[in-house]
C-alpha cells in the first residue's frame, strides 16, 4: 500500500484549521479502511510563521493522533517557500505526498483518483479546476489569462492547476536538484518531465477567514512566475526597440523630404509625443532588465530558501 503524506502550507489559519484536520483526518480513516494508504501514512502541516495560534492547534493535534505531524519555519516566507519546505522535508519518508491549502477548497476527494494515477505509474498527478464559477468575473478572467500568458512565454504551466498535486518519491528527488532561489512551483514541476495525469475537480467556496491571496499578492505571484520561468519580457523589449529604431528612420526620411520641398512646420507637440514615449520605454525597459538583474543578484548569494525551527513527527 502506498504511503501517503500530504503537505500543507499555513499562514493564520486559525480559523479553519480545526474543520480541516477533522475533515482530513476523516478521509485518511477511509483511505486506510480501504487499504488504499498504509497506516503509517501522515497529515502534515507546515507554519510559515503565522501570528495567530495556528501553531499551538497543530501541536495539539499532533499530542492527539500522530497522524498529524508539523514543520514550524523560523519566520514568514511565503506560500511558495513553505511548501517546498514540506515537500523536500518529506521526499524521503513517503512513496508520494500531495499538496493541498489549509482551507480544503480543493476537493479532498479527488485525492482518491490521484492515488489511481499514481497506481497507474505516474510520478506527477495534477489536479486541475473543471470549472471556476465560485470565482467573480475578475479573477477568473485575470487567471486564465494569466496561464495563457506564461505559455505564450514559453512557461508550460497546467491550465486551471494551481498548487494541488501529487508527487512520488522519484519526482520529489528529481525537483530536489533544482536549486533557485525564486521559485513558482506549478511552472517548475513539468520541467520533471516524468510521466503525469490530470485529475478534475471542483473547487469549493472558502468556509472561513480570509484568501491569503488577495489582488496583491495575486499579481506578485503572476509576476514571479513570469520572470523567473521565461525571458520573453526581455525579448519583448528587443523586438519593441527595434521596431521604434525603423519607426525612427521612417520620420527621419520622412523630416528630410519634408525639409526639402519646404513644408516643415516648427512645433511641440510631435517632440513631445516623442520625448515622453521613448523616455516611457526607456524607463520600462530599465525596470525589467533591473528585475532580472534582481534575481541572478539573490541567486548568487545562495541564501536559504527556508529554515526549520521545529519539526513535530513520530520521532
């Protein structure tokens, strides 16, 4: 039988917590009465450095069942960095782990037919939205957009996948040799290039508190992903620059014959026009070549991505 853990990121998740584990924990009984997992298979919770008590209910839930284990970080250091603590943590003690968000808007139940897959001989079993009616009009334009845009990019990512999957044990060793500091999981994880299936679920309303990704965050993450799996904005800049540079030769013909036969006409508004459209590019080109620049600057410093202040298993 397969032993399954399963990671899961928390930031102040007080306020589902309790709902979650009971709902979880309800599952893995049914998984094991069906001999589909074995018994010494786990629920882990990582706490990426929550100021709430999101901590103390996982310690209580580990002194009740040691089904339920913990991975405390030193401090806050983000969705992305929180589960990669837990899933390279963990790809030495079970033959295959899925991640999930606190709050169980992906369908646990699903994790049934992952398990399937995984039988199957897939190393990466995506789950991936049928659907996004619970999400508004704006985010669920922005998000599919989002994928859209990234493969353009060149970035293969999972249409409509988001963080929710299941990796073996070979995958997890495979993913452990990719060493960058800026990481986005669900663009990274295809590179694997192992054997992988999709299964389709329905994602649920959030039941409690609050979306940790609001708009921010959203669009920081959309920004990430791009930046740190494609140079196309870089590229984008050439092909834009070099497009103004025969926009520029054009007017410059275009000023000569003008000069010549005498229908030159002195005013701003076209120097105007020009000033605040090329110093527009100039300025934009600068930030993005800067982003990049950004990031081989921390890449270089081979700073930990995450530190482990306490670790809650059977041990």
């Amino acid at each position: 039988m397969t032993k399954l853990y399963l990671a899961i990121p928390c930031y102040n998740e007080e306020e589902v917590l309790w709902d979650s584990a009971e709902k979880l924990l309800d599952k893995y009984n049914d998984l094991m009465n069906a001999h589909k997992i074995s018994e010494d298979s786990r629920i882990v919770f990582i706490d990426d450095g929550s100021q709430d008590a999101t901590w103390e209910i996982i310690e209580n839930l580990h002194s009740q069942t040691p089904i339920f284990q913990g991975i405390k970080l030193s401090r806050n250091r983000g969705h992305q960095n929180a589960l990669l603590a837990g899933l390279m943590t963990l790809k030495d003690k079970a033959d295959a782990v899925i991640s999930i968000d606190a709050d169980l808007q992906d369908d646990i139940n699903a994790i049934d037919k992952m398990l399937e897959e995984y039988e199957k001989g897939c190393d990466v079993v995506y789950g991936v939205r049928s659907k996004r009616e619970t999400d508004t009009f704006f985010k669920r334009f922005t998000a599919e957009g989002f994928y859209k845009i990234l493969n353009k990019m060149g970035a293969k990512v999972i249409f409509n996948h988001a963080d929710f999957r299941l990796m073996s044990r070979r995958a997890l060793r495979a993913f452990s040799q990719y060493k960058e500091t800026n990481i986005f999981l669900r663009g990274m994880v295809p590179m694997i290039g192992y054997r992988s299936a999709i299964v389709k679920y329905e994602r649920a309303e959030r039941l409690a508190g609050e979306s940790k990704y609001p708009l921010k965050k959203m669009l920081a993450l959309a920004w990430e992903g791009v930046t740190s799996l494609s140079i196309q904005p870089i590229r984008m800049i050439t092909w834009l620059g070099l497009f103004i540079f025969l926009v520029s030769l054009i007017m410059i013909i275009y000023s000569v014959i003008s000069f010549f036969v005498g229908a030159t006409v002195s005013g701003w508004t076209s120097t105007l026009c020009s000033i605040w459209a090329l110093g527009g590019l100039q300025l934009l080109a600068i930030g993005i070549i800067g982003e990049y620049i950004g990031k081989i600057y921390l890449e270089t410093k081979r700073r930990p991505r995450f530190i482990i202040e306490r670790y809650l298993s059977d041990n």
